[in-house]
C-alpha cells in the first residue's frame, strides 16, 4: 500500500513537472538548513501531537501549518516539515486504514487508505509546485523522511510496538557491525 503511495506520490511529481516545463523548477535549489535534524524535529512534534492529542489534532496542525508556511515568499525549512509531517501522518493512518474493512470505515466516517493516500499526494505536489521545486527534490525528502523521520515518529507514536520488535531482532542486528570495537576503542585512555 505505501509502495503504491509512493509511485502514485512520484508519478503525479513527475507529470506535474512535465507540464511545468524544465524552466520552470527550481533543480538547482540548495536548502540552507540541516535536513537530516528538521526532519527528526517535525517527526518528534508531529508524533507528540498525535500521541497526546490523537489524529484529528495532528491533522488540524498540518493544516496550519500549511497555511501559515505557504504564505513565504520561497520555500523554507518550516515549510518541508509541513511536508515531512502530513507525510508521516498519512502514512502511518493509512497503513493503519489499509487493514480495516471497507465497510467498517464506511461505518466509521473515514476515508480509505487510497483516498489518504491521494490526498496527501495531491497536497504535497501543490505544495511542491508552489515554488517550483523539482519532482527529485520531492523525491529525495520523501526518501530522507523514510529513512530518518519514520524511525522517531513510529517511536512515539507506537513506543510498545517498537519495543516488541526491538526484542524480537536477532542480537547481530541490533549493533552495526564493527560498533562493540569502537565501543572498546573509546573507553581505551
């Protein structure tokens, strides 16, 4: 399900810009910030929100969030944690979604996994196409998010979950290969 998220997220990127023009985007945009730590940050506040105040109140703050962060005259680091949280939420929910019948989500008054998924999709190339960043540039935040936003907002969010599967790796996985030596080499004088 994330999977297809993702190639539709990349797909409707791609045709957005195509349509653009090359000219059009900003390919050579270099961010000022460190993207690696403001994507960890947006998880962490994202992930607190929905922990102690649940969906709908971490749902209302990427709203805000977008609207207030739009109005900027060029794209920004506030404005790619807006990103990096809808992203995180919607993902999570609709994984969660992705396992409930569809009929029972009717029942419930939410929309499916697929309809969250394209809404997301459809908010974040807006918001991309705004200031005319790249599909790559899209690409390679979703890919940044993935890999370091995920981790400490499924941390939060789910710590019991997270700590089961902590229990359950196999002990070599648990450590990069090579850290117990490091770990000697550092307590040497």
């Amino acid at each position: 399900m994330i999977r297809a998220l993702a190639s539709a997220l990349s797909a409707a990127a791609v045709a957005l810009f195509l349509a653009a023009g090359p000219a059009n985007a900003a390919a050579d945009f270099q961010p000022n910030w460190d993207r690696v730590a403001n994507i960890k940050d947006a998880a962490l506040r994202i992930g607190k929100l929905h922990r102690a105040r649940g969906v709908k109140a971490a749902y209302e703050f990427i709203d805000a969030c977008y609207r207030t962060h739009s109005l900027a005259e060029n794209y920004g680091q506030a404005f790619e944690s807006c990103i990096a949280q809808d992203y995180l939420e919607t993902r999570m929910l609709a994984q969660v979604y992705s396992r409930v019948p569809p009929d029972a989500l009717t029942k419930m008054g939410v929309p499916t996994a697929a309809a969250l998924a394209d809404a997301m999709g459809r908010r974040v190339v807006a918001a991309l196409a705004q200031y005319k960043m790249s599909a790559a540039y899209g690409d390679g935040l979703k890919k940044l998010v993935d890999e370091h936003g995920v981790p400490v907002f499924l941390t939060i969010v789910f710590p019991e979950a997270v700590k089961d599967l902590q229990k359950r790796l196999p002990k070599e996985q648990e450590q990069p290969e090579g850290r117990e030596q490091t770990k000697e080499k550092e307590k040497a004088p």
